[in-house]
C-alpha cells in the first residue's frame, strides 16, 4: 500500500511504536527518517512537551516533514547520533527507532541508481552530496574484494564466479549504468529467480557503497550511551547480517553475542531484550506492503547502569 505522499507505508508501524513504549512527555529519535511514516506516528503520540528528534541524510526525505515544534531536523547520518544530539543540548533520550535499509521511495526513483528495475547511472549513494558512486567503486574493486562483499552482504557462496564475471565485462566495456551491471550478471543469473539474485546483488553493492555496516555499529555503540535507563531501543532490519548484529550487540552489549553473567546467573548485559524472537510482520501487512516481507523487528531496553 502506497500512502497519498508516494511513500509506502511504515513497515512494522504497530508493532514499533508499541515496543517503544512512547512516554507523551519523553524525547525520542528515529535515526532513519525516510517517508516519515514512523515519525509521524511517534509526534501523534506525545503530548505538547514531547520531542523527536529525526536523522536522515538524504535530503529528498525532508520533503515529508510535518511543520510540527516538536521535531527537529537533523541532516546527518545516524552514526552521528550523539555528536548532533549533544550539538542540540541532549544528554539523554527515551528510545530510539531504526528502520534501516532503503525507502520504497529512494527504490523507485530512477536516477538513484539503486534499482535494476531502471536504465539509470549507477549511484546507489544516499547521501548524493557526498563519496564515491557504485559505478566509480566498481572500478576499484578487484575481484577478491567483490567476491568479499557478495558474500557478506548478500549471502552467495560461492561469491567468486558472480564477482568474475563483473569484472571482466568491467575491464572491457566499463559499468556505469544499472543496464551495465545486469548485462554484466547474464552469464550468472539463474534461471530460476533472476529477480531475487539482481536485488541481492544491488543490495551488496549499495551497503558497501554507504558503508551501513560500519554506521549500524556506531550507531548501537552510541545508544548506549544516550539512552535513559529504561529507555528502548527499537531496531528493524531487513537482512540476516543486520538482524545477527542487532540481536548479539542486544544480548552482551557488544557485538560478539556472548552473554556474561554473575556469580547468579545474572545477565551482565547493558540490555533487557525484550523480543525473545525478532517480531515479523503479518502476512496482511505483507500483501498490502511487499517490501515488509524480510524485515525483522528486535526491541530492548537500557538496564540502570547502577546495576552492572
């Protein structure tokens, strides 16, 4: 379901906002703005002193911004999380909400470059302004560090024959278009679901482009240290590597997932996890949003830090 802006609707909507347990007077931040979905239903949720704070590098996203006294703007990817909000007088808030990934919107427009579903130039940056476009890191990657990437961050094993053969076609005609790197896949694609391997690999290519692993790692480090005690943290990913690292960072407070507890059997752990099991969406939300399909939803609280 596409809502009146062009934006699909919010994945997970319910669900977020009911395990982030919105105090009307409470301040809060969603780290990934996107269509405003989430945003808009925290704002309907406090009261008059309340604030939300929302992150987003892509400045197409503020074209859904409600004109609200209670959000504040902020234009910075969310491994910036505590830098800005400090800039803003905030020491300590009352949750945060991630929905990482891509936007429906940024998918489905052409000239972003993050879609083999367009002949488009080949960027896949979120933040336009800034860094090397996919086509230009194309170019440097040799195959041992594609094959790399495929295999982390879109699960193909073996990755080498799928890197190989991009490369090659690289050094002979060059990849500067979406249309390019699907010709470059042709003699990989499987016949069986060639839909689902061209968005595995874009989705690879585009993470390494932005770098959202390393900002998913700042960004849980430093909410332990701007949460309030009690404070949540919601996290929706929509992919296994995302998920893994939520739930390890959400277990031991660190990303090795190794709990250590007391002389009691205590948990040592900055974290109460909340989800046991990662919330999926309903297979009603799934019909009406295709995109909810993958992702996965982890919630925890912060433990007084008295206590450990």
């Amino acid at each position: 379901m596409i809502s009146e802006t062009g934006y699909h609707l919010p994945v997970l909507f319910h669900s977020s906002l009911t395990w982030l347990n919105i105090k009307p007077e409470g301040t809060y931040v969603d780290v990934t703005f996107g269509g405003g979905g989430h945003s808009k239903g925290i704002l309907q949720q406090l009261g008059s002193e309340g604030r939300l704070f929302a992150f987003d590098q892509d400045p197409d996203a503020w074209t859904q911004a409600p004109e609200d006294s209670r959000l504040t703007r902020i234009p910075f990817r969310f491994d910036q999380l505590s830098q800005q909000l400090l800039a803003h007088g905030v020491t300590q808030v009352d949750g945060i909400l991630a929905d990482l990934g891509i936007s429906s919107h940024q998918i489905d427009t052409p000239e972003r470059g993050f879609s083999y579903r367009f002949d488009a130039p080949l960027d896949m940056r979120m933040d336009t302004s800034k860094g090397k476009t996919a086509s230009q890191l194309l170019e440097s990657w040799d195959t041992q560090a594609l094959s790399k990437i495929l295999s982390q961050y879109a699960d193909f094993y073996p990755a080498h024959p799928i890197a190989d053969a991009m490369v090659r076609y690289r050094n002979q005609k060059g990849i500067n278009t979406t249309r390019d790197l699907k010709e470059a896949l042709q003699s990989v694609i499987p016949r069986n679901n060639p839909s689902g391997f061209l968005s595995r690999v874009f989705q690879a290519i585009r993470i390494a482009v932005n770098e959202e692993m390393e900002a998913l790692n700042d960004l849980l480090l430093q909410s332990l240290d701007m949460l309030a005690t009690e404070g949540r943290m919601v996290v929706i990913s929509y992919h296994s590597l995302e998920d893994r690292k939520v739930k390890h960072f959400f277990r031991s407070g660190d990303f090795t997932g190794s709990e250590e507890k007391d002389l009691y059997g205590n948990s040592l752990s900055p974290w109460k996890v909340l989800t046991r099991q990662a919330i999926k969406p309903t297979s009603l939300e799934i019909q009406e949003n295709p995109r909810a399909r993958s992702a996965r939803l982890r919630a925890a609280a912060r433990r007084n830090r008295n206590e450990l």
